[in-house]
C-alpha cells in the first residue's frame, strides 16, 4: 500500500492470529467456534471453495483451460505410446513385483 509506504506497521511482526469481540459469552463461544472450524486445514482435494477461488483466478488471468482442452489432452495421451511399456518391460517389472512380494511375505 502507497499510503503506507515508508512507515513502520507495529503488527507486521506480530503472530498471526484473530480477535473476536462480542457482547455476551454465548456469542464469544460460538464466534470462536466458526473461527476454528476455518483454521483446520481441508484436504487439497476436497476444498471445493480454493479450486472455485482457483479456476476464477485462472479465467481473470486469462489462463483458464476448458474442459474441451482437457479431453482434447486425454485423448492425445490415449492415442500415444509415450506412457506405455513395451511386453517385455512389462514382464520385467512384474517379475520383479513377484519376488518383491514373495520377499516380503515369505511365500
């Protein structure tokens, strides 16, 4: 911020941290309650509201891809041999797998 420019904030060092004010103890403990069911940490793929905050970042920026670009990707990757293994890789690895788990188990 311009305005604040050159001027020393006296919070800037402090914790992070959030105050609630209320008028009565009821409305503290439920104030403070909401608060701390906000600053428990959500799964990545189960927050709906940062992927919706996300894709609407993206379409300011202009890089916002469509669900056409995705399946357009999906099917270019289908059609290739890039992420496939040969048969005899293939084998490899499984036989491989095999004495992993025989390995692990004693079979």
């Amino acid at each position: 911020d311009e305005s604040r420019e050159g001027r020393h904030d006296p919070t800037e060092n402090e914790e992070l941290h959030v105050v609630v004010t209320c008028d009565n103890q009821e409305g503290l403990d439920k104030a403070v309650a909401m608060v701390e069911q906000l600053l428990v940490p959500v799964d990545e793929s189960r927050n709906q509201h940062k992927r919706m905050q996300l894709r609407e970042l993206a379409e300011l920026n202009g890089t916002l891809r469509s669900e056409d670009f995705w399946q357009k990707r999906r099917e270019e990757e289908a059609a290739t041999d890039v992420y496939k293994l040969s048969d005899q890789v293939k084998a490899q690895v499984d036989d491989l797998y095999k004495k992993d788990v025989a390995r692990f188990t004693g079979e």
